[in-house]
C-alpha cells in the first residue's frame, strides 16, 4: 500500500480515540473480562470516521496548504494523492467506520454520526466562525467520552465532564494560539478565523481554561481521594503546554505529547498513578 495512503489518516491522532476507554478505566473496570475486546470496534469505527474526516479537511484547505511550511508536505496539498482517489478514500472510511458502529449499538451510532456532522460542518464553514472553531473540537472529545459511558454503560461525573470540557478548550485555544503565532501575518489568510480574533484574547482564552481545568479535575479527584496527588502532574502538564505554545514549539495536543519528553513522562505518571489508585 503507498505509504501516502496511511500518512492520510494522520495515525498519530488515534490517539485521542482512547477517550473511549476513560469512563471504564476511571471507573475500575479495565480488568473486567472482555473491556478490551468490547471497545475494540468502537474504538476502529471512531478511527475510521476521524481519519475521514481530516481527509475531507485536507482536500478542502489544499488551496492554503500549500502556502503553510509543514502542511504543503502532506499529500494532498503536495499533489502525491489525487483529490478524486482522497475523496473516494474518505467515503469508505466514513461508511465503513459508522457500518461497524451501527453492528455496537444504535445509540453508539448516533454519537458517532453526530462526531461526523460536525466535523464536516467544521470542514466546511465552522471553523472559521471565531470560537465556534473551538467549541466544535471540544465537542469531538466529549463525544469520545460520552460514546465510552454508553459503551460501557458506565455514567459520566459532572466533574469529569467539565474537566474534558475545558481542557478540550485549553488544547484547542493552545492550539490556534501556536498557529497565529507561527505564522504571524499570514495566519489569516491560512486560517479565516485567526484574523478575527482580537490581540490576547486566545492568550487570555488559554489561561483561563487551563486554571479552570485545574480546579475541576480537583474536585473530581475528591471523590477518590487517592487520586488528589495527581493534581501537581495535572498542574505541571498544563503549564508545560503553556510554555511549549508560548515558546513557538507547537500546540497539536498529540504531537505535543509525542514530540515532548516531560509531557510524555507527566501521562505517563498520570495513568500510573490512576492504576495505583484505582486498580491497587
């Protein structure tokens, strides 16, 4: 298979598929026989549909990706993958992604066709509505998390639910906040919604999301009081992406994780620290 193919899908962002396996896995119910095998086709139909959709936003910003420094390698812009076989290609994800969630549960179905609505709405118009373009990121990752409690049949806490919600917002502004500053002024003409946000209010955005992420998970964490010495790695992560996206090194949350040692290190600890908790 070309290898432009699987660069396409964007692997790395599979990553975040994980928040289907939250729920249980906050809830004590990893080591539950047959957890793993229950989310596995889940957890490939959101792959499915999500590297559909980043198809379709490539095919439609292939105009203003070849003006950006990294995103005209990738090979839609490039050229190395024709839009006709990348549109054809999303297609069968996306079908084949939302047949295999309708073969779980119907009520999984409808999270995931919604996942997909927005994020082709967002492909289409949404992103480049001023903090609409945040919202509808968010949205993805609390989709994840609800489509898991529904999966798994386990109920989400208030707590939890703010705390995804807001850091969602977090990553998303560190995100756009890491673009405009990258690409100074040509950011608007690579993304609509970056010149319409008013000098500091991304800055602003991002601070105040990640001090209320950091009181939320506080409180979530005190209905396991084991988990409350989790809280400085939650404090240290959050300000080290600050720092990463206020030094120009890149807000992408996953590449982010990747890419960066200590931030690596930090979730790693962090779900070290759950299975002590929780699981011991």
């Amino acid at each position: 298979m070309n290898l432009h193919y699987l660069t396409i899908l964007r692997m790395h962002q599979w990553l975040k598929n994980l928040m289907l396996f939250f729920p249980p896995f906050l809830a004590g119910q990893m080591v539950s026989p047959g957890v793993v095998t229950k989310g596995l086709l889940p957890f490939i139909s959101f792959c499915l549909v999500s590297s559909a959709g980043y198809i379709f936003n490539d095919i439609l910003d292939r105009n203003k990706d070849v003006h950006h420094p990294l995103k005209r390698l990738r090979p839609i812009p490039s050229g190395s993958v024709g839009l006709n076989v990348a549109g054809v290609f999303a297609a069968f994800l996306l079908v084949s992604g939302l047949v295999f969630a309708g073969l779980t549960s119907f009520k999984f179905l409808f999270l995931l066709a919604g996942y997909a609505v927005i994020s082709i709405s967002y492909s289409l118009f949404l992103k480049t509505v001023p903090v609409v373009d945040l919202f509808c990121i968010s949205a993805g990752f609390l989709i994840r998390l609800q489509a898991g409690g529904e999966l798994f049949q386990v109920p989400i806490s208030p707590w939890l639910f703010l705390t995804v919600l807001l850091l969602a917002v977090f990553l998303s502004t560190g995100k756009r906040l890491s673009e405009l500053r990258s690409l100074g002024n040509l950011a608007g003409e690579h993304r609509a919604s970056l010149a319409l946000y008013p000098q500091g209010f991304l800055d602003g955005t991002m601070y105040m999301t990640g001090a209320a992420v950091l009181v939320t998970y506080s409180m979530y964490t005190l209905n396991r009081q084991t988990l409350i010495y989790s809280v400085p790695l939650c404090l240290f992560g959050l300000l080290r992406y600050m720092l990463r996206v206020s030094s120009g090194k890149g807000g992408d949350p996953t590449e982010s994780l990747l890419k960066d040692w200590l931030l690596f290190v930090v979730g790693l600890l962090w779900v070290l620290m759950v299975l002590w908790s929780i699981y011991l």
